[in-house]
C-alpha cells in the first residue's frame, strides 16, 4: 500500500516516466582523463549513443505516442548537436545532468555552483529553454545541491530514492520536487560491462530485465497512485535486442489502461499544484540533514576501540 497515493491525470493508477541519461563519452573522459582518445572500444559503445539509440528511441516513442525526458550533460550537447536537435525537434524535455557528468559531491561548492550555471547556458542555448530537472550524475547529489537547484530556480529533481511517490526537498533557499528513483528500474545493473568504466555486471538478458522493470510497475499499479521511473542510458538499454523489449513493455503498460505517461516537467508540476491546491500532501524533507554537521567527531578517531581490552 502507499499511505498518499497521487491521483494522477485521467484516473490513472501509474505514473511512468521513461527517463534517458545521455552521458555518451564523457564517461570516458571523466573515467581515463587525458589518456581518453586512447580508448578507441570504449568510445565507439559510448557513441553507439549519438549515431543508433538515440534515432531508434525517438522513433519508438513517436510510434507509442511518447514525450519523455533526456538527461544530458552539456559537453554532451556540445559534442553532439543533432542529437540533442532531433530530441528537442520530438518535443521531448531535456534536464541538467552536470557538465561532464562530474559528480557533484566530489566538488567544492563554488565548483558545483560554476558548472551548474554554465551548463543551464549551454541547454538554454541549444533547446531554447532554461532547464526544469535535475538528476545528479550517479546520483551523487552533494549536501548544498538541493540549495543550488532552488537557487537556480529548478522545479524538480530525480536523484534520491526516499519514497514511492514524490516530496519536497525544503533546504533554505527554496522548494524543490523530489521525483524519486530506484536501481531497481536503473538499466545500468543489469547490462553495463566494461572494463574500461570499472563496471563488471553479468550481463542478463533483456527478458529477465524487464521481469524486474515489470515487478516494479506492477508494484505500483497495483497499489495506486505511485510513481514509476525508468533511469535508462541509450547507449545500453538502446541496443537492439533491448530496444525491441522496451517498446513490448511499453505496449504492456498501456495496455493496462490505468497508466499517464509524462514527461518528468509534467509529472512534477501535476504534483506541485496539486500540493499548492489542497488535492494532496506531499511529505516535506527539511535540509540540510543533520542539521548541517556529521555525527562523528571531528577529528575522526584513527583506531576503533579494542574490544578485549576494552580501549
């Protein structure tokens, strides 16, 4: 059961959201540095992204009917422009997704907030819009994250995994949407294998994938008024094989009858008005955490106590 269930648009029991994280080669760049260029295999499944999954996905979701959201990091849409093009010309929502796919909580703060700004320049530019959603790379969100996004004047994000359905992240800057996710609809456990990347899976085929994709959906279907996010990467769920299961899952699923595809920008502004209107309560997560310190003493202990001697 969920204690607060969403009523979503047309009665719907579901909300589902295909989210795609288009990092392309930056993974390699962020993973190799400069010895990047000499990684010649890895860049070329890094690329499949660009030049085969990302037409294949947008011909699958016109077929389906489909506006969904792309998460892309600017070097991404720097480096591959008509992607980004053809993606926009869908009508489909492109979010911020760093610079480079950096992850935010290993920076400091000014660098967070530089790399932020520049990268709501370049996704202005080349889509014609300001960004509305945030996912962190790997989800690697930083304590001041939240601030900045508020800060920023983003809607939503969809980095944490604190719920079934949404709720408001409240640090002192502002409101931001949570649009919460789980690795259990993340395409990268069962499929990513490189050794390049440090990501070893064993590989599953796409039917057992999509089990688990499915047990989720059906989780919250049968429950009523949750959200369901797929955090998908082109370069590995857009593979053909893959690629031909998703769009029989996407058939499944509207077959249903009871789910709303939606882009994330339109899920989380059903939600905030909803929570501005009275129709529903969204949980509220004050930040910073903690209150802003650790629990640990500060400096941490260099040695654990010794049991037998009792130090």
């Amino acid at each position: 059961m969920i204690a607060n269930p969403i009523p979503w648009p047309n009665g719907a029991r579901v909300a589902c959201a295909i989210t795609f994280d288009m990092d392309a080669d930056s993974l390699i760049h962020i993973e190799k540095g400069p010895a990047a260029a000499n990684y010649l295999s890895t860049i070329s499944m890094l690329r499949y992204l660009p030049n085969v999954a990302i037409p294949r996905s947008l011909d699958g979701y016109k077929h389906h009917g489909l506006k969904q959201t792309f998460f892309i990091p600017a070097w991404c849409i720097e480096q591959h422009p008509k992607a980004v093009e053809a993606i926009v010309e869908g009508g489909h929502e492109v979010g911020f997704h760093g610079y480079i796919h950096e992850a935010p909580n290993a920076l400091p703060p000014e660098e967070e907030k530089y790399w932020m700004q520049r990268s709501i320049e370049v996704i202005t530019k080349f889509t014609g819009k300001r960004p509305r959603g945030n996912r962190s790379p790997l989800y690697n969100m930083s304590a001041q994250t939240p601030g900045l996004l508020a800060e920023e004047g983003f809607l939503y994000d969809s980095s944490l995994m604190g719920d079934d359905i949404p709720y408001i992240l409240a640090p002192p800057e502002g409101e931001v949407m949570e649009l919460p996710v789980s690795w259990a609809t993340d395409d990268w456990p069962p499929y990513v294998h490189s050794i390049d990347l440090d990501f070893m899976f064993q590989i599953m085929s796409p039917d057992r994938a999509m089990e688990i994709f499915m047990a989720e959906f059906n989780a919250m279907r049968r429950a009523g008024g949750g959200l369901w996010i797929g955090i998908w990467h082109p370069f590995v769920s857009g593979r053909l094989s893959r690629w031909q299961r998703i769009e029989q899952m996407i058939e499944e699923m509207q077959n249903t009858g009871e789910v709303w595809f939606a882009t994330l920008e339109e899920i989380a502004t059903h939600c905030r008005t909803l929570h501005d209107t009275g129709g529903v309560t969204l949980r509220r997560q004050e930040l910073p955490l903690y209150g802003g310190t650790s629990p640990l003493p500060d400096p941490r202990p260099s040695t654990m106590p010794n049991e037998k001697d009792g130090s």
